[in-house]
C-alpha cells in the first residue's frame, strides 16, 4: 500500500478584499436570481420561448425540487 506523504509547511490563508469579495457575492446571486427566475418562469403553457416545451422539460425535476408546483 502506497501512500502520499502530506506537504510539509503551513497552510498559507486566502486573503480576500472585502470589497472584491462583496463584488462575487453579489454576482453570484445575481446570477443565481436570474436562474431560479428562468427555472420558475417556464410554465409550459407560459414559456419564454413561445410554445415550445423543451425549457420546462430539460428543468422539469429542478422545477418540483426547488417547490414550483406542475402544469
């Protein structure tokens, strides 16, 4: 049995800028907002692109998991 010896040292801290990482928050939910948007908006009936299904299937079970009811 072969194992892998841990690096020798100390771990070096992430140091992050608040400002730099209030921007990536703020990005990340944006981003996140936008998709939880899209997920719920496409009813099916209602879709973003006219009459076609193919948004509400391909996010069909993320839709019951993050509570949208079907149809």
């Amino acid at each position: 049995m072969t194992t892998i010896p841990a690096p020798a040292g100390k771990a070096t801290p992430v140091v992050l800028p608040v400002p730099k990482a209030v921007l990536w928050l703020s990005i990340t939910a944006l981003l996140a907002l936008g998709l939880y948007y899209f997920i719920g908006i496409d009813q099916g009936a209602v879709s973003v692109f006219g009459n076609d299904t193919h948004v509400h299937e391909f996010v069909h079970d993320a839709r019951h998991f993050l509570g949208f009811p079907c149809h």
